[in-house]
C-alpha cells in the first residue's frame, strides 16, 4: 500500500516534468519536420503502442456506439485540434514558453466551464487557488513573452489552448466507459484519422533522415505521446477535470527550467517568483473541499472539483 501511495504522490510530479518538455522538443521537432507530419506520425505509433498496451493489459473498450462516439469527439478535440494547433504555432516561431503559457491556462477554462455546466464546483479557497496559478504562470514566462510572430500564430496557440481544455472537460465523462489505455487508443486513433486528411495538403509526409528529427520525433511518439495522455487521464480520473488539469500551472516555469538546460536559455529572478505563486495557487487549488458536492444523476462521472469517482466506478476503470 505504501508503494501505491508513493507512487500516486509520484504521478503529479512526473507529469509536470513530462509534459513540460513535450512544449521544447515539440519546437525542436518543428524546425526539422512539417508539424501536420509530425502529429501524424506521432498518433500512429502512440496509437499503436496504446493498443497493444490495452490488450495487454486486457481493459475493457468502449462497448456501445454511444461510448464510442463519446471517445472519438473527445479525441478529435483532445489531440487532433490541440496538437495541430500548437505544432503549427511552435513551427510558425512561437516561442515554447509562450505557447506553453497560453496552453496551461486552459485549467481556468475547465473550471469556469464546469461551473457553468453545473459538472464541478469550486469552494472559494480553490477559486483563489486558479487566481494565484494563473497569476503565477504569467509572471514566471512575462519577462520573456513577447509577442508571436503573427496573428495568425496567436490564432494556432488559441486554438490548441481550447482544444486542450475542451479535452480535459469531456474527458471527465469518460469514466467507467472503458479501460484508461483502451480509451486513450482510441482517443488518438481518432485523432490520427483527423490530421491523415489534412497533413497531405501541408507538406512532406517524410521525416528528415537527420538525428535531431528522430530522436525529438521518438520522444514526442513514445513518451510524451503515449505515457502524458495516460498520466492525465489518470490525474482527472482520481482528481476531477479541475484539479487534475491545475497542475499545468506549473508547465510553463518548468518548461523554462528545461529550455534552460537543453538550449541554454538562463532561467531569472522573474521565473523563480512565477514558480512560487503558481505553487501556492497549486496548493490551494488542490485542498479537497470539506463537504462532498452533491450534483443531479445526469451529471458526468466526476462531479466535483477536489472529489474523485465513487469506489464501483474507480473498479470498473482499473
């Protein structure tokens, strides 16, 4: 039991860190390949992978065309449009940083949207909790923001921001339909599907016979492409669509922790008080909620900010 608790306290951690440098070997991979290429290709080993893992593993698949189609629009949201987006936008010149900031302030997006839809609720002390993170996460990449290239650039990173947040939100619907491997194949099959009809029309399909190409396309396939959405599926299953997506408040200070290690960009005074205040909204945002939130019976799955699915349905994603 010690090692299951130490290994959930692990997975928030790990996550950050990986998806994290899913934003800097995504702009080294698009100075070398094509960025509808890349998503490409990266969707067709990670769902591949995926699959294999899901019968490996024996989990359960969507079972009935309702789910199905649940997964596949959660996907073509989830990977499809974020991914192409930000590819497009990190290929177009935008900074890593600047498109991380505006991507992982999609938990903002998630909690305000789930307070609307009536599926979570945030206490007052959570609501402080995405203010800081927020805050934090400007103040931790604003001394090196700039502005993108282009408008049309902006317009990629708003995009794949509202595609990740999109995602997140419906992926607290997917509880209890499926195995988190199965449905996450699934998830970035659909998404392959989606880029196959579009990335013929924006350049070459091949990947570069160069080693940079390969090793940042190995990474974004294998690791960022098949244990992040694992991790994330499995941080909003056990936290709820809110609280699993906060921790991408702290992307962006580590993404510049790693930028500044990869590519030497130095990592100043502004970065490391970002960081502080977007732990401290982590904090807060992540305090469970003293009384259970009662939601009506068509609510999805995840009903709460700060609460996790009832014990029967946890069984039934495992």
């Amino acid at each position: 039991m010690k090692t299951l608790h130490k290994a959930a306290d692990l997975l928030g951690p790990s996550f950050v860190l990986l998806w994290s440098s899913g934003y800097v070997v995504g702009s080294v991979a698009t100075r070398e390949i094509a960025p509808l290429t890349v998503t490409l290709w990266r969707f067709v080993v990670s769902s591949a992978v995926l699959t294999l893992l899901a019968w490996w593993r024996r989990e359960r698949w969507p079972g009935t065309p309702r789910d199905l189609a649940i997964t596949i629009g959660t996907g073509i949201v989830a990977f499809a449009i974020q991914f192409c987006a930000l590819y497009q936008a990190l290929a177009d010149g935008t900074p890593a940083a600047t498109t991380a900031l505006f991507a992982c302030s999609s938990p903002l997006l998630v909690a305000v949207a789930g307070a609307a839809l009536g599926w979570d609720r945030l206490s007052g002390r959570q609501w402080l909790g995405v203010v800081l993170g927020v805050t934090g996460v400007v103040v931790t990449v604003s001394d090196r923001l700039g502005r993108p290239p282009s408008l049309v650039a902006l317009g990629w990173v708003l995009l794949g921001t509202g595609g990740l947040a999109g995602g997140s939100l419906l992926q607290g619907r997917l509880i209890g339909r499926g195995g988190p491997t199965a449905l996450t194949a699934v998830q970035v099959a659909a998404g392959a599907v989606v880029v196959a009809v579009w990335a013929p029309f924006a350049g070459s399909l091949a990947i570069p016979a160069k080693e940079s190409a390969w090793v940042s396309f190995t990474w974004l396939a294998l690791v960022a492409g098949v244990v992040g959405p694992l991790m994330l599926l499995a941080l909003i299953a056990r936290h709820g669509p809110a609280r699993g997506t906060s921790l991408l408040f702290m992307v962006p200070a580590v993404t510049a922790l790693i930028a500044w290690v990869l590519v030497g960009e130095p990592v100043g005074e502004v970065a490391v008080l970002g960081l502080g205040i977007a732990g401290s909204g982590l904090w807060l945002g992540r305090r469970r909620t003293p009384t259970p939130v009662v939601t009506p019976a068509r609510a999805p799955v995840v009903t709460a900010v700060g609460a996790t699915a009832p014990a029967e349905l946890r069984g039934r994603w495992n």
